[in-house]
C-alpha cells in the first residue's frame, strides 16, 4: 500500500504509520486541553465540573466550613481548583476525622474539629453506615435502603455537636468572606437552625439536598430551596448526585448558592446576566 509519497510499506506497516500520526496528534490535542484548563484556572473560571473557582473570585471566599467533611475530599479539591484561604473541618467520627487530619497536617491553613454541628449542642448518637460517607444521625429511609442496602448502619459512635452560633469566632478566625458547605446526611436542616445567630455573616452556601428523602425526618429539596432563598441567598448551581443506578432517578442534589449583593468582583460577567446587583459590581483587575 502507498501512503504519502507513494512509497511503499511492507504489510501491516500503514498501521504503525497511521498510529504514529495519531498519536502526535493526539498527544498536540492533550497539551491544548492541558493549556486551557491552566489558563483557566488562573483566571478562575470553570475548573472541572461546577465554576466553584470562580465563585470564589467572584466573592472573594477567604474561609470555608466544611461541615460533614469526612475524610477531607471538599478541602482537598478546593486545593485542587487554587483556593488558598482558610478551611475549617467539622468531622464527629473519629475514624474518618482520624484520617482527615493526617490528610491536612501540613496545611498551615486548614484546621479540623472533631466535632459535628446541629441545632443543639451536647453528645449525640451517630449511625455509622457500611458505607462510610452515608453516617447519619438519622435513620435510613426504605427507599434509600432499597436502592442500596451496602448503605445500612453497622454501628454507632457517640459524638458531640455543637451550634455553630457557639463555635463561629473561633473557627473562622477573624475571616469576614465565609462560605459554608453543609454535607450532613439529612441533617442538613438542623445545621443551619444552629447557625440561625450567624447566618446573615455567610456570603455563599453549599448544601446537599435531596429529591427524593434518603433518611427520615429529612427536609426534602423544595423547601430546602425556600428556606435559603428566606435566608437571603439566591441559588447560583445545582450538581446532580446521588441517583438510584437500576432506573438512574436522581434523589439528590448540591446546591450553591449566594447572597448576590455581596459580590466582590466582575471577572468577565455579564452585568446585564445579574439584574438585581448591576450596580454593586466592583470591578478590578485580575
């Protein structure tokens, strides 16, 4: 077979031949995306799956409370994306708090409290599931047991919680741009009843919420939406979660949301894309 010049390869030959272009090819693509993902990044745009970069540059986010914080994956991905701010971690379970520490031990920037937060403080008992991010300290629903029974308590773990009311002063530690992530298993709700002193100090929230009630006694999606948009923020992202596998029914969702009055920056936002803060729009160089 001639290719190119007409020279002719032995068989199969063409083969390699095609690979090799595809792979420089290939490879050129790849450096392109890499570029782009860098260039990204630095200016802080969307990095991954949710512009969670940018909103941060957008309201200047110089303290996170990741509140249900595990084994640390929200503070590890927010050091992913280039924040370097303060990171305050709630975990009541001594096993996963054990491992998020050792996890954020050279982090000069990042403390961990092994403590959960609620709507009161004092010792509570936390339902350790067999699948260690679905603890709770709520009981499982039948439906969410149905779609997956590996989520099942296998134990329990006395723990103590506290209000976030009660704590704030000293895990924030003089920071004022306060974003509050809220991971708790159903408990979500009773997290922001505890924190109802403060609140009105929290630019950005994150929580997870649930379509269908995964764990009883759950606040379910819509009025959890309601109760944010009573608090002052306005949502800004939904991310789709956890979903039954056999029909693919989605039960939950995070939801990012923010008081728009407080942005900090414009870096390249549409004014016109944010009627009710046109005004209030700072803008400065990146």
């Amino acid at each position: 077979m001639a290719i190119g010049s007409g020279r002719r390869l032995p068989p199969l030959a063409w083969l390699s031949h095609f690979q090799k272009h595809m792979y420089y090819g290939w490879n050129m693509l790849s450096r392109l995306k890499e570029f782009a993902k860098a260039e990204m990044q630095r200016r802080g745009r969307c990095i991954g799956i949710y512009p969670l970069a940018q909103y941060f540059m957008q309201f200047d986010i110089d303290c996170v409370l990741d509140v249900g914080a595990n084994i640390g994956q929200t503070g590890t991905e927010l050091r992913s994306l280039g924040y370097r701010g303060h990171i305050a971690s709630f975990e009541p379970q001594s096993k996963e708090c054990e491992i998020l520490r050792s996890i954020a031990a050279k982090d000069y920037s990042w403390s961990v409290f092994q403590f959960g937060l609620g709507s009161e403080s004092g010792l509570k008992t936390l339902n350790i599931s067999g699948k260690g991010p679905s603890s709770s300290f709520l009981d499982l629903s039948d439906e969410a047991l149905s779609s997956n029974p590996d989520l099942k308590y296998v134990d329990t773990e006395q723990v103590r919680t506290h209000r976030l009311d009660d704590v704030f002063e000293q895990v924030t530690k003089g920071h004022k741009r306060v974003y509050l992530k809220i991971d708790t298993q159903g408990f979500e709700s009773e997290v922001l009843e505890g924190a109802s002193g403060v609140i009105d100090r929290v630019l950005g929230v994150q929580l997870e919420i649930s379509l269908i009630p995964q764990y009883d006694g759950e606040v379910v999606a819509e009025e959890m939406i309601s109760r944010v948009r009573s608090l002052g923020f306005t949502p800004f992202w939904f991310l789709p979660g956890h979903r039954n596998f056999l029909t693919q029914q989605l039960y939950q969702l995070d939801m990012i949301a923010f008081r728009q009055s407080k942005i900090a920056m414009n870096i390249g936002v549409d004014p016109n894309a944010l009627p009710d803060v046109k005004n209030s729009i700072r803008t400065r160089s990146v």
